[in-house]
C-alpha cells in the first residue's frame, strides 16, 4: 500500500493537470520513490485500491481519470469538495 505524500508540478497554482510527478510513501514495506505522472497512471491502474492520499482531515483512494491522451490521478469521492492530492506537500 502506498500513500501519495507529495507532488511536484509544471507551474502554480497547482491543479490536477500540472502535477508532474508523485511521491508515493511505501506503507506496508514497500520503498517510496517518486512517479512520474506516466509511471503513477500505469501503477494505480494496475493495482486499484493500492494507493491513497490523505488530506483535509479524510483518506480516499487515488483512482485514473483519462483525459483524452492525458490521464491523470484524483482522488475518489470522499465527502470533500476539495482534491486530497492537491493537499500534499509541494516540490519543485
């Protein structure tokens, strides 16, 4: 299980569609490292379920969104209005 703890983005503000690259934090003995947006798309469709962010005071699990040519990760619904990913901690 992996946990979504930090982004990197193209330019501010941040949006969905500016994240570059993701941190996924290794939860369960699993290493962290960064994704790039390509890899991180191809993982959680790979393994549904397997990846969350947490953010806002709520947890929710990061889904595939396809855009066209660009798909991109949000987070399902989780009672917020707000996008747990965009919540985490950014790096340049």
């Amino acid at each position: 299980m992996f946990e979504i703890t930090g982004i990197a983005v193209s330019r501010k503000p941040p949006t969905l569609d500016t994240i570059t690259s993701y941190y996924f934090q290794g939860r369960d003995g699993e290493i962290s490292k960064w994704m790039s947006k390509p890899a991180a798309v191809t993982y959680v469709r790979q393994n549904a379920l397997s990846v969350y962010a947490s953010g806002g005071g709520s947890r929710a699990y990061v889904e595939v969104v396809q855009n066209g040519s660009a798909p991109y990760l949000r987070t399902k619904g989780d009672g917020t209005t707000s996008d747990n990913l965009l919540s985490q901690k950014i790096y340049n």
